[in-house]
C-alpha cells in the first residue's frame, strides 16, 4: 500500500505480511523478508514513513505461544534503528474465524497483542512521521487535527484544499 503524489513522490509506504498456520516454521523467513523489504524502502524513498504490518491467525495462541513470543521480539527489531534502516514503525493484528463457517467472517482480535506493536500506534506513528517531514503547508488539516488547533497557514494544493473541504475556484483548479 502507498500514499504517493507524482510531484512529491511516495509519502507513505506500507508492507503487509499474513501468516496463518506453521508460525515458528516460517517467522524466520518473514523476518528475514521484512528486514530485507525495510532496506531497500528506506534506502530507495528515505523522507517516507516506511511501515510493515503482520497479520498471524489468533491461534498461535494455543498452538504455538513461544512462536508469539518470538513475532512480539521480531516487531520490536524491525522498527529503525538510529535513523538508519528499519521501518518507521511495525504493527501487529491477529485475526480468528471457524474454518467450519467461513461465511461467519473474520475477528480482529487485539486483546494479545502489545500496544506498542497494535494497529494504533503504527497508524498513528504513520501519519506523525508523514507530517514530520513535509513542508508545513502540506497536510494541513491534519497537522490541525494533530495538533489540536487550526495551523494558521494557507492550503495552496488543490488536493488538499478540497480534502479540507475549502471553497477551490475554477482559475485555481485550472492551474
């Protein structure tokens, strides 16, 4: 997933990565790929907030709690380290269904995983570092949002000023 405009390039980037079944068979090799994927990111689109999202199936739990232990640790070591290399941030989400009823849909369960690896911090640290490092007249609203106060600056992208549902006039939006 990307967040990108042609005339900045990528703002946001965000690898994903599920795993359902043979955890601490295969979390080696994810850990191994994610690691890989954040250096060739962060090296290729340095000013993006470069992030990594997994997503196991909640019976690890019970099946295999020290392969959990271990995806918890790899979450934790995969996030940048000095500045250099590493995601932005990591996040973790662990889901359920009954394989007997599909149509009964998906649980996102949460309870399990730590906050400082769940969905909430890595959205929320996505956006901070995306604010971080553009111009303060890009994403305003948002900054505001943030912020909690209107940033007193004007919006002069077109994108951004129908987003923040200002009035945009045709001599604008023809420039």
């Amino acid at each position: 997933m990307a967040i990108a405009r042609w005339d900045r390039g990528p703002e946001l980037l965000i690898s994903t990565k599920t795993m359902v079944s043979a955890f601490g068979k295969n979390l080696g090799n994810r850990f191994e790929e994610a690691y890989g994927d954040a250096g060739n990111l962060r090296s290729r689109y340095p000013l993006a907030a470069v992030g990594y999202f997994f997503v196991q199936r909640s019976t690890i739990l019970q099946s295999e709690p020290g392969a959990f232990e271990r995806t918890k640790d790899m979450m934790r070591k995969l996030r940048e380290l000095d500045g250099t290399n590493g995601y932005t941030t990591t996040g973790l989400a662990l889901v359920s269904w009954d394989d007997d009823d599909l149509a009964g849909g998906v649980t996102v369960e949460l309870d399990a995983v730590p906050e400082d690896i769940g969905p909430a911090q890595f959205f929320a640290r996505m956006i901070e570092r995306v604010v971080e490092v553009t111009p303060v007249v890009h994403h305003v609203e948002v900054r505001s949002r943030l912020e909690g106060r209107e940033v007193p600056v004007e919006i002069t992208d077109v994108a951004e000023a129908v987003v923040a549902d200002e009035e945009v006039d045709a001599e604008t939006l023809g420039s």
